[in-house]
C-alpha cells in the first residue's frame, strides 16, 4: 500500500494535515521578506552632488531643490536629466550666502568636476538605505551590485547544503535550524557597521533564507497526499508573494529606514520557534529513517483526525511499501549522476535547454523585482503591485492542466515583450507622463508573466525527465537559476550607462526562451518515465519538430526503399535481357557451326 491508498483509507488529507500544512507557511511567509530585502534596504535614491553651502537651508534658505540644481549641476540632454555623479567646479567656499549668488554664476565656462564634497540624497521616500550609508553611487555603484550578487550567491550556497541537512536530521529540525539562522543573520546584518561584513553576512543570511523556503516547501508536499501535493507546494509559494505584497507596506512605515526594516526582516519568522513545538515530523521521512514507531504515531493521528482507525494490516502494507520505494531510491541514485543527462543526444538537448530557460527566469525575475524602485511613481505602491502580480501568476498555473508547453511557451513569450515594450516607452518618454505610467505597466505586467514562467518551469522540468534523474535534473536547473540570480545585479547596473540595454537583455532571452520550450514534449496526460532510454523514445515520439523529422526520415527511407526496389527490378529486366541475348547468339553460333 502507497502512501495515497493510505490516504483514501482514512478519507481524504485529514483536518490534521491541513492545519499543519498552514502552520508550517509562516516560514515560508517569512523568507518571503528576505528574499525581497534588497529591494528596500538597497533602494538607491535620487541623488545628486552635495554642494555645500548651496544646499544648506540655513545659508541660502530661498533657494529650492530645482534652482540648486540649475546654478550647480550640469544638465545632460542626451538623458533628458541631471547629471547625478558630477558638479560645475565653482569654487564654493566662496559662497557667503545672504542671497548672493555670485559664485556660481560666472558667464566663463566652469568645467566639471566629481562630487568632492560628498553626495545629497533625496528623502521623500528612503530615509537611510546602503547605498546612502556607504555612498554605492557612481563610481562605487559596482559595490551594491556586488553585494547584491553575494546575496544570491547565498541562495546558491544555501541550495546545496539544505538537501543533506533536510535528509540526515529530518524535514522538521530543518526548518528550525534554517528558521533560526534566518532571524540571527538578519539581525546581525542589521548592526554590520562596515560594507565588508554587511556582504559577509548577507551572503550567511541569503543561505538561510532560500533554505527555509525549500524545508517548508517540502515538508508540506511531503506530508500531503499526492491528490493535493500540487495544491500544498502552491500555498507555499503564494505565502512567499503575500508577504511581497506586505513587505513595502512595512517598509514604507519605517520610512525605509534599513537598519529598522532589517530589523523587521528578523522577527516576522521567529513565531515559528513556537510552531515548531506543535508540528510533528514528517513521517515519510521518520519511515525512510528507520523510525517506524514515532511515525506510526503520527499515521494514526492523521487516521484519527478522519475519525479512522490504523490497522495492522494497513500498516504493515505502509511500511512494506516504503522501504521497497526507499530502496529504489538508493539503488537509482548508485547508478545515476548529472552526466548520465548528456549521455544520450536528445537528452543532452533537454538538458542544456533545461538551463537556459532556468538561467533566464530567475534572472528576469529577480531582476525585475530589483528594479521596482527605478520605475517611474511611487516605489512602494510598485513593488506592492509586483507581489500582486505574483499572487496573480500561480492563479494562472490552473490552466496549466490544458498544456504545460504552451502555457510555459507564451509566458516566456509575453514576459521578454512586455520587457522589450516597457523599455521602448520608457526611452521615448521625454517627461510623458503617460508612456512612463505605460512602461511601468508594462514592466509589471512582465513580473506576472515571469513569475508565471517560474512557477511552471519546475513542474515542466519534474515531468520531461524520467524517475531515476529528476532529482539530479530539478538539481541541475535550480542551481541554473542561482547563477541568474546573481547575474541579474549586473545586468541592472548596465542601464545606469545605457538606459535601453537592461530590459533589452531581459527581454530578448525571454523571447529567445519562449522559443525553446517549444522543444519540450507535452506532458499534461502522461505517466511519470522510469528509464533514460523511454524517456529518450518519449523525446522523439512527442516533441513535435522531432516527429515531424521522424516522419519526413520515415518517407524518405521509404522512397529510398521503393527506389532500390525499381531498380533492383530494372537491374533484373536488364540482366535476364542480356542473358536471353547470350543465349541466343550462342545458340546462333552453335548452329552456324554446325552448318558448316
């Protein structure tokens, strides 16, 4: 008996099971917040030169924002804005204020200089943020790309080790220890007093964050039945984009302060300390691990909670069964590794496509999150409608019952355009105030779609590949999007230099992705494979440019067949010709022989 027969003789998933499923999406709830962290304590405010004692109210209290810029910065047509990195080279401390303006209005030409006195940051909307504490602008901006990246670089890190910590100490001591190690980074990171620990830290607290997700993630599909796995891992996941769409509100309340906001980070997950006293362990895993009696404690409360009962029968038919999967398992993973993916021609094809596609969506993704801020209105009413759009997305992921391909193909699809539309309004806006309005709708209607993409990539990458590789493939493609995630940093501070090329680069491997998923088979109203080679037939059989390709090889080898044959026979015709002549002749030489 399988785990869903035992799920039907009790009735269905039990009361039990759902409660705990809910409980256990508080910590995913609050990873959500981290994994959108940068978003706010990295926000980059309007800036500009200090220009000190211009810009002191106290000494020329008349002067406003605009005309301080208009006296000591110099305007760039090209952009249609204000140069933020450099001034005019006015000698200031010449300025004695009283109204006097006369050091900085000479008619001679005053060249530029660099912002030797410190910058000016605007506060309307963030009042103390990284870049503003260590000056990440201009020259430096490389260092918030590059603390951005180590932050990504922690999911990667992260995603390696959770697997074994998940495996040798149990689903649930996971999710303590990765909850733990969430609150205590964040907090530590809140109190870093240089840019070099902050990025040490941030890295440690990446790590924990991306692996709370993943511990929650599984121990909820683990513990439901397989009727609502799909539901239980979906729950999870919009519990991360509510809190997306919490997040800037709390932000906004701390006025963006980091260290404040950091400090929120640290204590929205820390009530799971106490969820994890009234949550039992998996018992999948308690079975795998040779725990047979807590886990048939945990089966008969779940039995219970249906008002059933546990029956020795039925849990010697459990039990039996699990240690034959357990063994399987054991023996598949003996045999097979992540080159076994390449061995085989179009498996090496769906594998280096399985890249790309997961490269590209978490670098979209990530990055168009990122770049919430730098969208035209307020930044907290748009990274608000960015978790929106997400919660929307895995609504979307129903009609993938109707076909993961197309589904996945068209999200891609509309994505890369929308990114591609969004930067084109935005270049041409020239101050319109209705194409900027136009490219930020464009760019979140881009998030929805890449959010879509995202969602549907792991199923899509969990069906194409057969049993005793999954794991290795899902593996493979997640680390993928690790290294796109910490691509996607870069790619961002490209447009700071060339305002066009960022959503161009999103958008045109979305595009290009988009295309590629067309070389997947469809999977919606088939089996799971079970071997490398019925999933190699399977390619062959279901991806349609290669069925079309079989087919045209088919008829050409049948033409060719049928040729060989007409000339197999003429060659006959030819043959039994020249031997009747032969014959003839001879006999004609015999007889003229004979006659004489």
């Amino acid at each position: 008996m399988d785990f869903e027969e035992f799920q039907k003789e009790i009735g269905g998933l039990s009361h039990y099971q759902f409660v705990v499923v809910l409980a256990v999406g508080w910590l995913s709830f609050g990873a959500g917040f981290g994994t959108q962290s940068a978003v706010f304590i990295s926000a980059i405010p309007s800036f500009r030169c200090a220009v000190p004692p211009i810009d002191d109210p106290d000494v020329y209290p008349n002067l406003t924002e605009s005309k301080i810029k208009n006296y000591t910065i110099p305007y760039d047509s090209t952009r249609d804005e204000y140069d933020s990195c450099n001034r005019y080279d006015y000698n200031l401390s010449s300025c004695q204020g009283d109204g006097d303006l006369s050091c900085v209005t000479s008619d001679e030409d005053p060249g530029t200089i660099s912002c030797d006195q410190g910058y000016y940051y605007d506060p309307t909307y963030y009042e103390k943020t990284t870049i503003t504490q260590w000056d990440l602008v201009c020259e430096r901006q490389y260092l918030d790309s590059l603390a951005n990246m180590f932050f990504f670089f922690g999911f990667f890190v992260g995603s390696l080790f959770i697997g074994p910590l998940s495996d040798w100490f149990g689903r649930k001591t996971a999710m303590l220890v990765t909850c733990v190690g969430m609150v205590a980074s964040c907090i530590g990171c809140a109190f870093t007093p240089t840019y070099e620990l902050f990025v040490f830290v941030r890295v440690i607290n990446g790590a924990f964050i991306i692996t709370a997700f993943i511990a929650s993630y599984t121990y909820a599909i683990e513990i439901s039945s397989t009727k609502w796995r799909t539901e239980a891992g979906a729950y999870i996941c919009v519990a991360v984009s509510v809190a997306h769409v919490v997040f800037p509100g709390i932000a906004y309340a701390f006025n963006g302060d980091w260290r404040s906001t950091q400090l929120l980070i640290a204590l929205v997950p820390a009530p799971f300390v106490l969820i994890y006293f009234f949550i039992p362990e998996s018992p999948r895993w308690l079975l795998r691990s040779g725990r047979t009696k807590e886990a048939r404690k945990i089966f008969a409360r779940y039995a219970e909670s249906r008002g059933k009962e546990l029956t020795e029968e039925t849990w010697t038919l459990l039990v039996q069964h699990q240690n034959e999967e357990k063994n399987k398992e054991e023996s598949d993973k003996k045999k097979f590794a992540v080159w076994d993916l390449y061995r085989r021609p179009i498996m090496r094809l769906m594998s280096i496509n399985v890249l790309i596609c997961w490269f590209t969506v978490s670098m979209v993704f990530y990055g168009l999150a990122l770049n919430g801020g730098n969208l035209a209105g307020d930044p907290y009413v748009n990274n608000t409608l960015n978790g929106v759009v997400e919660v929307v997305a895995y609504a979307f992921i129903y009609f993938a019952k109707y076909g993961r391909r197309p589904l996945l193909s068209v999200s891609f699809t509309l994505a890369g355009t929308c990114c591609i539309v969004s930067m084109i309004l935005d270049l041409y806006s020239k101050g319109n105030q209705s194409m900027l309005a136009g490219s930020t709708a464009m760019a979140l209607i881009g998030k929805l779609f890449a959010s879509l993409s995202f969602g549907l990539i792991y199923s899509v990458t969990s069906e194409i590949f057969p049993t005793n590789v999954r794991t290795t493939a899902l593996s493979m493609g997640s680390l993928a999007a690790r290294v796109g995630g910490m691509a996607s940093p870069f790619i961002l501070q490209l447009q700071a230099t060339i305002p066009w090329l960022t959503q161009t680069v999103f958008g045109s491997l979305s595009v290009i992705c988009g295309g590629l998923t067309l070389f997947y088979p469809e999977t919606v109203s088939t089996e799971y494979m079970t071997t490398l080679d019925q999933a190699e037939n399977f390619y062959r059989e279901n991806v349609p440019i290669l069925k079309w390709l079989n087919k045209r090889k088919t008829a050409v080898d049948d033409n060719t067949l049928i040729t060989k044959k007409k000339m197999s026979s003429k060659t006959d015709l030819d043959m039994n010709g020249k031997k009747n002549y032969a014959y003839e002749t001879d006999v004609a030489f015999k007889a003229s022989g004979t006659m004489f």
